[in-house]
C-alpha cells in the first residue's frame, strides 16, 4: 500500500496526501523542478557566467582562437621554422597575432593548445622515409613536441597540450623536417586547412 500523508482539511476530516521525495519541498519545487543550492555559485548577472533554466550558472571562456594558414610556407631541409599560421577562423580577445604567429594571452591561466601542420617534400619519393617535427614554445622554451617517420609522400603532424600560462607569455609553434618542402595551407580563404593552431583558457 502506498505510504500516505493526513493533510487536515475540515473538523475531523482527512485527506490522502502524496509523500514528498526528500529533495522536493511545497512551493516553487512542487512541479519537481531541480532547485540548485546557490552557496558558492556567482552572484546573478556577474562577467563570465550565464543562467540556464536549471539556474545553474556555466562559466564561458574568455579567451579562444582557432587560425589556420592559407598558401604554401616553404622549408628547408634539418631546419627549424616557425610556422606562420596566416587567417583566423575566430579570435575571442584579439590575443592572435597572424603576422607574427604568435599567440599572446591577456591574462593568466590554465589554457588547452592543439597545433598541426600538412607538409610535402619538395620532391616526394616512395619508400625513402623522412621525419618531421612539430613544437608548441612558450617564450621561446619548448613545452610540446611531437616526432614521426613517413614514408615519402605528404605528412600530417599534430601536437597538443594543456598549459600553465602568465598574461604576455608569448606562445608559437616550429617545425622541423630532415627533407626540404612547403608546409600546405588551404587555397581557400575558410577553415579547412590541415595546418592549424588552436587555444583557449579553461581555468
């Protein structure tokens, strides 16, 4: 039998009531709407936070970039070159430099970085393997590599990391290659270049 509470309603009169779950109470949570303790959470309308129907508040970034490059940048062979990352699909803070390919952010935290790059030898050879590497600096010192063989026709290569950063660090990306070549950008003026260089702040 279902558990019930009395609710009085006249001189000696009683009425079945439905037994409420712990979390729901009379009132606003009647409907079974989720109530979300707002100890500790932001206060209404603050910078950075929105409220959804739950009145939950979701903090929103407030750094992010996404560049890729247009047109071939030209490499030589056992050298390192800074990659040139040429148009930007979107940049939150304007912290992306394409001329300089450098990103530098406003403020510090803890930011998640992804950089690619599509590269063709100069003259491509099946069978004769050569290497390519890929770098994510922060002030010039290297925080991300990554390093693989191919066996002679166009390579992709990506590197990522999930870095402390102070406001002004300056954060690039270089490659080398043990074959001369062109790093490949899209001839098109949009985002679908393999050659990308990503970030945003996550805490």
């Amino acid at each position: 039998m279902r558990p019930v509470n009395k609710i009085r309603r006249k001189k000696g009169a009683y009425r079945p009531g439905p037994i409420l779950a712990p979390s729901i109470t009379p009132g606003k949570n009647s409907l079974g709407r989720l109530s979300l303790p707002s100890k500790g959470l932001p206060s209404k309308g603050r910078k950075g936070w929105k409220t959804t129907g739950l009145r939950t508040k979701i903090r929103q970034t407030d750094s992010a970039f996404a560049s890729f490059r247009i047109g071939p940048q030209p490499v030589s062979d056992l050298t390192f070159t800074k990659v040139l990352y040429t148009s930007e699909q979107f940049d939150i803070n304007e912290e992306y430099n394409t001329a300089t390919g450098n990103f530098i952010p406003q403020q510090g935290g803890v930011y998640s970085l992804f950089a690619s790059i599509e590269f063709f030898p100069t003259t491509p050879a099946s069978g004769q393997q050569y290497f390519v590497q890929i770098f994510i600096q922060v002030n010039g010192t290297v925080v991300a590599q990554q390093f693989d063989f191919f066996p002679g026709g166009e390579s992709t290569i990506s590197v990522s990391a999930i870095q402390q950063l102070q406001a002004n660090n300056v954060v690039d990306v270089i490659m080398r290659s043990s074959r001369a070549g062109n790093i490949n950008g899209t001839p098109f003026a949009d985002a679908r270049s393999l050659t990308r260089f990503e970030g945003a702040r996550i805490s």
